[in-house]
C-alpha cells in the first residue's frame, strides 16, 4: 500500500481525472476526501471506494471559495491531518480571446487558478503540521503550447506551472513538495466537450488522434497513475516539476 495512512484530498473528484485519481489513492491505502462542487457525482466517487473495501468522504465544496476548500481540509483534518493535497478541479471554456467575454474569463480565474490558490493556502499549515507532503497540480498541456480556441484555459493552466514552482523553492525546506501533471487529450467528458466544439468532430478527433505517437488518448487512470507517484514516498525528490502524460505529442515537431 503506497499510501498507507496518508490522507488526501482531492478536487473534482467527481468525474474523469478526479474521479480516478481518487480511487487510485484509495485503493493504495489513503483516506480520500472526494470534493466536488456536484454533491451526487461525490457521493459516487465515494460510493465506488467504499465498494473496492477504501475509505472514501464525499464534500461538496465550490473550490472558488475559501469556504469550499476550507470544508475539504476540515474533513481531511477529522480523518487525522493532512498529506496530500490534488488541486485538480477545473473547468473549460472555449472561444478564441475576441469571443471570450470577460464573465468567462472571470470564471475559468476563479475555479481553474483562483481556486487552486484558496485550496492550497489552506492546505498548507496542515501539511507542515504532518512534517511535509506532497502537493499535485492538474495543469495541462495548453499551459506549454497553444490553442486558438482555448486562450483564456491555456492562461489559467500556464498560471499553474509557474505558481507549481515557487511553492517548490519556498515549501522545499518544510519536506513540502509540489508537482504539476500536464495530461494532453484524455478520454473525459471535458475531452469530449472539446471536440464537440469542432465543425467537424469525428475529423477532428481522428485527426488529432493521427498526431499522437502511441495513437491514443490518455485515460483517466493513465493520469492517476502518475499522480500515485507523485503522491507517494517513492517521489520524495522531486519537486518544481511539470510530468506530461501525452503520449508522445510534444516529441513530435508535425
């Protein structure tokens, strides 16, 4: 058990990434709180750990709020402190920047940057209570290269990286780590979401498949895989890193 004894929250536990990475932090021994600002997709997720025989806790928690993220590490904190710490929750907007109102800019800053800011803040004094953890940021790809359609989201995830490395060179000296994961096309529904936004989503979705090296997609648990590792022991030296998970796409030049 990688995680035995450890207690993790993790955000947008309700689907997709989350979800996943949830359970696989459940099923190598942690205390998972599932957060999710959809109360009925927590419970699932905690529904699915408690059958694999984890222990899992469903909050519904707004992490655009101090008081959401704040609920998710009090739950942690009744289950015995905190270890981890997987700011992954997000949404998406696509638009070219022209098209991109201002109250969709104002929301992706809130739940994808702002949101990640609150949880860690509160996050912190409670893993240097435990003597150090780990921190996980979801970043993306869209945060090392472009997409016309997806500015305002490319922003938000680039903010992530760069707000990955100085919480590494300030927190290194408490034994705090912090890590960003860079997934590109994973099979979620925010996945799908994108490639519904094409003319042509089929074309779409083959031709950006033909541009992957291993000629698939992420899957969610491909992602959680590698969150595991930087969750555990086993990744106790690193920090200040992004780890990409994109089959190949970015050793590619076309």
């Amino acid at each position: 058990m990688r995680l035995d004894g450890k207690v993790v929250v993790v955000t947008g536990a309700g689907r997709g990434i989350g979800a996943a990475i949830a359970q696989r932090f459940a099923a190598e021994g942690a205390s998972v709180i599932c957060g999710d600002i959809d109360a009925r997709s927590a419970r699932a997720t905690e529904d699915a750990i408690g059958a694999a025989g984890g222990i899992g806790r469903a909050v519904e928690a707004d992490v655009s709020t101090v008081r959401g993220n704040r609920s998710m590490v009090e739950a942690a904190l009744e289950l015995g402190g905190l270890d981890v710490f997987h700011a992954n929750a997000a949404i998406q907007v696509m638009g070219r920047l022209e098209d991109t109102s201002e109250e969709d800019w104002d929301a992706l800053h809130a739940a994808n940057l702002r949101g990640v800011y609150l949880g860690i803040r509160e996050a912190l004094p409670h893993l240097r209570a435990r003597g150090g953890g780990s921190i996980i940021i979801t970043a993306s790809l869209l945060g090392m290269v472009g997409d016309p359609d997806m500015p305002a989201y490319g922003a938000m995830k680039g903010g992530l990286r760069a707000l990955c490395r100085s919480l590494a060179a300030a927190h290194g000296p408490e034994n705090i780590r912090c890590n960003t994961i860079c997934p590109g096309d994973v099979e979620t529904p925010m996945g799908a979401d994108f490639f519904d936004h094409q003319a042509e989503p089929d074309g779409a979705r083959a031709a950006i498949l033909e541009r992957y090296p291993l000629r698939r997609f992420a899957t969610p648990e491909d992602v959680a895989n590698v969150a595991l590792f930087l969750a555990s022991d086993e990744a106790s030296y690193l920090t200040g890193i992004d780890v990409v998970v994109d089959g190949g796409l970015l050793a590619r030049i076309y």
